[in-house]
C-alpha cells in the first residue's frame, strides 16, 4: 500500500496520541491517591527511586525517570522544603548535587504502600495484557523489560 499523507495525518493512525492518552489517564489513577499526601505524580516516581537508592546525584534521578535536570531541579527544591529530601553538592564532584530522603521521607514509603496495587485495579488491562504492555513500552524506550 502507498503511503497517504492525508491518512497518516489522521489522528486515529497516530501511535503517539493513544501513548499520549494513555499516560495521561494512567496517571491520573494516581492522583486520588497522592493529592491527600499532598504530592505529584513526578513527586510519587522520584521517591520511587530513592527508596529503591537512597543518596542519588540529580542526573542518576534524571537518567532513571527519563528526566532533565531543569525539570528535577525545581520539584527537588519543592521536595526538599516540604522537608522529604535533603540536597547536598558532592565531596568529590561539586557539579554533582546528591538527594537523600529524610526520616520524613522515609516514612512516607508505609503510606503510600498500597497505591500500586489500588492504581492497578483501575487500569482495566488483564495481568497477561499489563505484562505484554509493559514488556512493549519498554521496548518502544529502548530498555529491556
């Protein structure tokens, strides 16, 4: 078949927007559940890596989370005010800004436990359908699942 630019421009056969869509709605799930916790979404994701690694130069939350430093930077800040991360500049690399999680922080990990498994039942996707889905989005990112 003969590529139609009038076709491809159709909203319908674009790839990015129901990628687009859906990540927005996926997403959304979470916000009930965060707002009364009084974070973000991003703010969710970054602790996500910390209390996998606490103690993380900026540009390692940043490579982790496919995020530049001028969109961490200010949320870190946010975070690091409303008393959930502490930010110091490296011993050995003054470039370099390490984040560690206070107690406060920390302790958040317990009250957000149950969000996974809360923001899973409102995807209605079949394991088996959530578990191709993931293994294709990460294939799309360029990562091994």
């Amino acid at each position: 078949m003969a590529y139609d630019p009038n076709e491809a421009l159709k909203l319908k056969n674009q790839l990015c927007f129901p990628l687009y869509a859906a990540a927005r709605r996926v997403t959304g799930v979470y916000t009930p559940y965060l707002k009364p916790l009084g974070l973000t979404y991003t703010q969710y994701i970054v602790f996500l890596v910390l209390w996998e690694e606490d103690h993380l130069p900026v540009s390692e939350i940043g490579e982790r989370l496919l995020l530049d430093s001028g969109t961490l930077t200010p949320l870190l800040k946010k975070m690091e005010k409303e008393g959930f991360v502490t930010r110091v500049r490296s011993k050995i690399d003054e470039r370099s800004v390490i984040v560690s999680l206070t107690e406060q922080g920390k302790a958040l990990k317990t009250q957000v436990a149950n969000i996974p498994l809360q923001a899973s039942q409102c995807v209605r996707l079949a394991p088996e359908e959530a578990k191709t889905l993931y293994a294709l989005l990460y294939k799309l990112l360029g990562d091994e699942a």
